[in-house]
C-alpha cells in the first residue's frame, strides 16, 4: 500500500517532467497529460504524503529491523520530497526570471557590443532594448513601455 | 513580445515547459498554458485566447535591460547563434518540404495567413513587394540580415509598389506611382505622400522547422513567383 503511494506520487511528478523535456518531441495528447498532472499533483502529491505519514506511523512499531524501518524511511522521505517538487517550477530553477529588472539608458549600455542584436519596442514615445544574449537565459522578462503591461519573451 | 492583458486581467507568467523546442509559459492568475511562439493559451481555461503582438523598432532614447548580477555567469556566449544552431530538430519532417530544418525565414501572418521567407534570400535584396491573403505587403532585409522590417504597402486604398533609390542617397526607397522618397522606417520623407507613414507588421525571425510547426498553413515565398 505504502509502496503504491510512493509510486503513484513518484510517477505523477516523474511523467510530466519526462514528457515536456526539451529535444523531445511532444504531441497534443503529451500536453494534455503533462497539463493535467502540473495542474493536480500539487493537491494530489501533498494527500498523498499525508497518507504516507500515517502508515509510516502505523506500521513503524510492528517493524522493529533495521531493514524495513530503513524501508519505512526511505518510503516516508520520497512522498514527502515528491510533494515538495511538485509545488516547484523546477524550469525556473534553470532559468530564473529576473527578480528586478533594472535597465540603462542607451548611451550607459557599455556591456552591449554594437553587432549584438536586441528585441526593441516602442510605444507611445518610450523605446525598451533586450539584449538577446540575456533573453536566451531568462526567456521571459515582464515590462511596462509606454503604460502598457508587455512580456518579452525569447 | 506581448501585451499582458487578457480575458480583462493582466497576467504574470512563468516558464512551464517545452513542446517541440518552443517554450510553453503558464499565467500566475488561471494556470492556463500558452505558447510563446502563437503567443495562444493551449490549454486551461483560457484555451484559445490570443495575447497581442506588439511591434519593435530601434530607438536612440531606448532604455536597456541591465545584465542580472546574480545571474550574470548563465548569459548565452557571443557566438549563440552557432550554438544554437547546432542543436537537434525533433519535429517530423515531410519529405515534401522546401526548406531545411534550420533555415532561417522571416515569418509573416495576417489574418490567418502566413508565409515563409528564407531570410538568405532577401537579404539586402533591397524591397520586396509581395501580396498575402489579400494584403499588398512590403519586406526589406538588410545590415547583412540583422534588420528585417515587414509593412502593408496600402495608403489611402492604393496598393503602392517600392524600388530601391540608386546613388549616394543609399538606404531610401521610392514608390509607384507617386515617386514619393522614403526611409527604412517606413515613413516618406519627399514627394507628393511626404508625412505619410506605413503601417508597420510584426514579422518573427524564426527558424523553418518552428515556424511551420506552429503555423500549419505556411506557405513559402519564391522570388520570381
């Protein structure tokens, strides 16, 4: 039983991680699967912990070895450590967003060779520049030019 | 690049995945997910929604994204481009296709359509008049491919077409009928439409295989068509 949970836990974070990896190719039903388990396994995974708590309690003073009590353990930390990562976005811990962007006028972009190519807007009168060797990190930066809300992705 | 609000709310994303080498991000505010390169909700409750394209330009008054501290070590190296470029494709491929994977072409779509340009192909080839779907529209490739620039060539209900200006007076185009001079931003600066301005096409810089894989329905363009 204590083994089924683990499992389940384990496959319902292991799945989705698997499907959207990059070089992979995905098909509409990968997505479909990956979205649901992303969107539930925080909820799901965390249950299960719980019930993992319990029967570890349950069955740890009838199991005086060494070996199960080790097995016990082993069980206990993998649904607790499933439940953690699912509440994670373990793409942002490649790829951290910035957490304050901060920017310089043109004339002070002394880190920006003249060749290097940017993502540029203007709108209503204000001008923004994304270097795309810093893009290619971050992928996503949130942004306000010209009063309007952007996303600037690469 | 695109505008935040949606479904009457501003959103926040996330980074949430990858579907056939283009990311996937998901908003903070429902969960849905949205495909960086159609800029679409692909599932979720907002499936279907569509974020707006906004339209870039260099500018001497731009402010600059600063390089992160904390993350400065992570930035992509000078010669990305090689390297990205040497990365495995893992869309299928039809046989029929004209174009290799890593082309690179310059993407356009208006109102559901859209067309392939293989970027060697344009590049300083000076203006390009081409008609898609039933819009007359305008490309010029140039500084050696690093500048792409995609406008409607429609002025007061009149299709003009565009040729480059010959001489010292290098970086100018001339339209016909009217032989009004214009820049490179779109905007004519002598002659009869003097003022006038075209509007400006958010094209996207894209490689062949992720271009037609999120735009089914492409066409590709050939010179002398």
């Amino acid at each position: 039983m204590l083994c089924l949970l683990v499992g389940v836990s384990l496959l319902a974070v292991g799945i989705p991680v698997w499907l959207i990896q990059p070089f992979r190719h995905q098909t509409p039903q990968d997505l479909e699967v990956s979205y649901l388990l992303r969107r539930w396994s925080p909820v799901g995974t965390s249950i299960l912990a719980g019930f993992a708590v319990f029967w570890v309690l349950r069955l740890w003073r009838g199991s005086p070895g060494i070996l199960r009590r080790g097995g016990l353990s082993l069980a206990l930390v993998l649904a607790l450590l499933t439940a953690w990562f699912a509440q994670q976005n373990h793409f942002e811990w490649l790829f951290r967003p910035p957490a304050h962007p901060e920017y310089a006028p043109a004339e002070e972009a002394s880190f920006l060779a003249g060749e290097e190519r940017v993502l540029g807007i203007e709108l209503k009168g204000e001008a923004a520049a994304y270097p795309i060797r810093q893009m290619a990190y971050h992928h996503l930066v949130h942004d306000r030019v010209g009063g309007v809300p952007l996303v600037v992705t690469y | 690049m695109w505008e935040l609000t949606a479904d009457g709310r501003e959103l926040e994303f996330h980074l949430a995945g990858i579907n056939n080498e283009n990311f996937i991000m998901r908003d903070g505010q429902t969960g849905s997910w949205w495909q960086q390169a159609s800029g679409q909700a692909i599932l979720g409750p907002l499936k279907g929604t569509k974020l707006n394209a906004t339209w870039k330009r260099e500018h001497p008054a731009t402010r600059v994204l600063k390089r992160d501290p904390t993350t400065a070590g992570k930035y992509a190296a000078a010669n990305w481009e090689e390297e990205v470029a040497a990365y495995p494709v893992v869309t299928p491929r039809s046989p029929r296709e004209p174009l290799k994977d890593r082309d690179l072409v310059v993407g356009v779509e208006i109102s559901g359509a859209s067309r392939a340009y293989l970027l060697s192909e344009l590049t300083d080839r000076g203006p390009v008049n081409d008609r898609l779907g039933d819009s007359p529209i305008l490309l010029m490739v140039f500084e050696g491919g690093r500048s792409v620039r995609v406008f409607e060539r429609t002025v007061e209900g009149q299709a003009l077409e565009f040729f480059a200006a010959t001489g010292v007076d290098s970086g100018r185009i001339i339209d016909t009928p009217t032989g009004s001079t214009w820049d490179l931003t779109g905007l004519a600066i002598a002659g009869p439409l003097s003022g006038r301005r075209l509007a400006r096409l958010n094209p996207l810089l894209d490689y062949w295989f992720d271009w037609k894989t999120y735009h089914p329905d492409t066409d590709v363009y050939r010179a002398g068509r």
